[in-house]
C-alpha cells in the first residue's frame, strides 16, 4: 500500500477539491484509509456546508407540523434531515409543541360536538 506523503495528500484534497473517495480511488485503499492518513498527517478535514433549505420565511412548514404531519414527512418533503426540521420549527416558534397539542384539543372538541349534535 502506498502512502502518498503530507504533501501530495494536501495538494490533492485542499487545492484539487478531491473527496475521500476518489483519493482513494487512486490509492486503490478505503476511504477510512485516507482518512487515516490525513489525521497521521494532522491535515484538517473540510467541513460540509449546508445551505439552509428552509427559509426563514416559510411559515407554511410551521403550519403542516401544527397540523399533525409527522417531522420525518416534513424533512422528507423539503429535502431536509429531521433534526434540521425540528430545529427550524423551534427556531419559528419555541412553543410550538404547545400550539399542536392545542390544535388537536380543538379538532376533538369539534369531532365531539359534531357527535353530540
């Protein structure tokens, strides 16, 4: 197994942008492998940067979470994980979970008034 050297691991990742993976394509080594290497070689890993994909303004997530759609439909719907969701919905409204609690009281008093009528 060829070990690249410092240098050309530095080149390759940070100057050239390649991945984990295609590093270690072209060392024929897992991916765990180059990893290795570069904690060996105390070179920092790039952070992913994520865009935040729910704006601030869309109230309408808020919304369908008060409603009853489950977080996990919701991250599936705006292609988001489920603790990003959940997140952005207590980052909307701290009191959010209050509110949902609220809104099925109602939509059973009104199931019941309609029974009683």
């Amino acid at each position: 197994m060829l070990n690249p050297g410092k240098k050309i691991l530095d080149r390759l990742y940070n100057i050239q942008k390649k991945t984990l993976q295609q590093i270690a394509d072209i060392y024929g080594v897992s991916r765990e492998r180059v990893r290795q290497w570069m904690e060996k070689f105390h070179l920092s890993r790039r952070r992913r940067v994520r865009k935040n994909v729910l704006g601030k303004s869309d109230i309408k997530i808020c919304d369908e979470y008060i409603r009853g759609v489950p977080v996990v439909k919701l991250a599936k719907k705006y292609r988001a994980d489920e603790v990003t969701v959940y997140k952005f919905l207590l980052e909307c409204n701290p009191n959010i979970g209050l509110e949902k609690k609220r809104f099925k009281e109602e939509q059973r008093s009104k199931r019941c008034q309609k029974l009683i009528s």
